[in-house]
C-alpha cells in the first residue's frame, strides 16, 4: 500500500498519513493531571505497576478510566479506581501522615 500526499509526493507504507481534522469529530485527546499537596516526595502508582513522580498527567478520550494509587514515604497509601476523564482536569490529593 502506498499513500500519496497532496503534492504527489509518495508515502513510505511505514510513515503513518496525517488526515485533517473532521469538525465534530472527537479525536481531541483531554488531560487529567493528578498531583498531592503534600509531601514532596509522592509518587502514583499505575495499574499496570509503573512508578512516576508527581504531578502526573492521564492522557485519554472522554469516558476513559484510570486505577492508580498514590504514595510517600511517611504517609498513608490511597488507592483510587475508576477515576473517569470527563474534561482537562487537575485533581489534587491530600495524603494522611501515618499515625
């Protein structure tokens, strides 16, 4: 399969075609950005195991879900599911000190 561009040029079968935008089309991807307050040193836990600093951003379609749980050394662990993307949204956590 070979693709042609506008201009005649041909594209490679491995180089992906960029198609313009469809107004009303929902392809925009929107964002979910996860971050706590306190302490500095939080980290989320994705479902599928991966580690990374706060603040995080989910990337996704509207009506997407994602599992994660949040932790710091020090505090309490908070485990939260099916937190659904609905707009661009920021969501900050508060994490309890261990007693």
């Amino acid at each position: 399969f070979i693709a042609r561009k506008p201009a005649g040029e041909v594209v490679p079968e491995n180089e992906e075609v960029v198609k313009p935008a469809v107004p009303g089309q929902i392809d925009d991807l929107q964002k979910l950005i996860i971050n706590v307050v306190s302490p500095s040193n939080a980290e989320i836990v994705l479902s599928d195991g991966a580690v990374h600093k706060l603040p995080y951003e989910f990337a996704g379609k509207e009506g997407d879900k994602f599992d994660f749980t949040l932790r710091a050394d020090g505090y309490e662990t908070q485990s939260y599911t099916g937190i659904e993307i609905t707009t661009s949204k920021s969501y900050d956590y508060v994490l309890e000190k261990i007693k």
